[in-house]
C-alpha cells in the first residue's frame, strides 16, 4: 500500500482531534498536582492516535462493506476532497482489515504496558474507547447506523473524556472530576465535527439506510443542532470558572467564539455538498483550537 493511500484510508490530517484531550487530560495533572512525565506522555498520545487510525481504517472497511461508500464515490466528482481509497480499488477490504488490527494490537499494546507501569486502571480506561472504536460502524452493533445519537456520544466520549481521564491517571497516578470536564466541551465540539461531516454524505446515507443523527433529523434541524452543541462547549468552560473549577484563564477560549458565531446556522438552510464540506473543517479547526487554548488557560 502506498504511504499516500494509507494516509487517505485513516484520514491522518484529523489525528489532532484525538491529541487535543490528551493535552487537556496532562494540562489537568499539571494543574491539580504538578504531575508531568515527558515519556508517559508520549506514550498517551502513541496510543491514542494509534486507537484514531485503527477506528478510521476500520470505519472505512465497513462503511464500504455495508454500501455506504460505493454510493458515496458514485455520487461525488472524482476530485472530490474526501474521497476515500476502498471503493476506488486502490485499498482492499483485507488492506484496510490489516492495518486496523496493526494499529488496534499497538494501541493495546500501549495500554498494557502502561498499566504495567502505572497501575492496571490504566487498561481499564481505554477498553472503552477501543470497544466504542469497533462498535462503532462494525456489525451487528453499528452504532452510527441506529439513528439514536449513538454514533454521535460514542464520538464526544471517545474523544474527549476517556483519553483526557487516561492521561491524567498515567502521570498523576489518580483520578479526577477535572479532565473530564475540561475534556467533555472538546468532545462536544470534535461530535459536531461528525455531525457536520454527515451533511456532506447526506444523501448517500438517505440512500444507503445509514440513519446517522443528521439523517434522522434533517438538514435543518441537524444545523441548529450543531449551532447548540457549540454553544454548550462555551456555556461548560464558563460556568467551570465561574465555579472554580478552572481558571479564569480558560476564558481563553473565547478568542475562538468570532468563529463559532460565524458557524452558528439558525435558519438550518440547504447547502451543496462542497460548503458542508467547508464548514466541517471550519468546525474541526474550532474544535482543535478551543481546546488547545483551554489546555493553556488549565497552565497557566
């Protein structure tokens, strides 16, 4: 396989969305008990964006698998951006199945040895994300095809929650209520980025009886939902310095609200694919600069 393809078959460019919770969980140790190990946290982020690309590589197998793909490329200009290697013939299914495995056998490998190294809780904590990673698109369980939200929390937990609470046990060696809330408004916003995602493949979903969120609820509905997301991600970080719980150096965060607000699509009007698309990585860089910025204020 062609590094090319393999970057395009677990969509490398999004891996800062799984690294940013992982900041914010070590921002968290540092803030609450002067906790910092450079290795440990390098191995946290190896093992998180190796559990990224597994779960990408996977997604794709069964996207493809389950006809969502093929309908996809069918619909789409061959030079469309977010064209994926598997329906084109330039991966197989089996090419796809084996770099999964390789990169979910690291991701566990990773996690066993740190539980070694700092206490077997460490294991018990990714657990969830790989199993949510698996279940997520790979049958019978499916969860992005069951329309219930699903798909959606499985996303905000997984890339937010478990992986900062990981890395704040790894290098405070216990736990605490405050990765989790500094991780949930950034999971909340990487979900839109799914969210947003969906309306790109809109209709090759409809078509396909993929029941994402945004299929079950429309384009309409669906953009005020991404509009209320985001403002839940500021109204969390607010209300935890208002509380104490963070600094009020989190308000950091704010410098990315002309953004958001630019986002915000009360009237949930129909777009053309390609300004979905636009949005959507709008959305990803919100998502990554919002919690970059909040790591800084939980430092400073």
């Amino acid at each position: 396989m062609k590094p090319s393809m393999l970057f395009r078959l677990v969509r490398l460019q999004f891996v800062p969305v799984i690294v940013m919770p992982v900041i914010l969980g070590a921002a968290s140790a540092w803030m609450t008990n002067r906790a910092f190990s450079a290795p440990l946290l390098a191995l946290c982020v190896a093992g998180a964006i190796s559990l990224h690309v597994a779960a990408n590589a996977i997604d794709d197998v069964y996207d493809y698998s389950n006809g969502v793909d093929a309908v996809s490329d069918r619909l789409f200009p061959k030079d469309a951006p977010g064209w994926k290697p598997i329906p084109r013939g330039l991966v197989t299914v089996g090419e796809g199945f084996a770099v999964a495995l390789l990169f979910y056998s690291l991701s566990v490998a990773i996690g066993v040895y740190l539980s070694l190294v700092v206490g077997w809780f460490a294991l018990a904590i990714a657990i969830p994300g790989i199993v949510l990673s698996w279940v997520y698109t790979a049958p019978p369980i499916k969860l992005d095809y069951r329309g219930l939200g699903l798909g959606e929390l499985s996303i905000m937990v997984s890339f937010g929650p478990i992986p900062a609470l990981g890395a704040y046990y790894v290098l405070a060696h216990s736990v605490s209520f405050v990765p989790v809330l500094a991780a949930v408004p950034a999971g909340l916003l990487t979900a839109n980025v799914l969210i947003s995602h969906d309306l790109v493949f809109y209709d090759s979903y409809k078509m396909t009886g993929k029941q994402s969120l945004a299929v079950r609820l429309g384009k309409r509905s669906t953009a005020r939902l991404l509009t209320g997301v985001s403002a839940a991600a500021y109204a969390l970080v607010a209300l935890s310095v208002a509380l104490g719980y963070f600094p009020v150096a989190a308000l950091l965060v704010l410098a990315t609200l002309p953004v958001a607000v630019g986002l915000a699509d009360i009237d949930g009007r129909e777009r053309p694919p390609p300004e979905y698309g636009r949005r959507t990585m709008t959305t990803f860089a919100l998502s990554v600069a919002f919690s970059g910025l909040l790591a800084l204020g939980l430092l400073l």
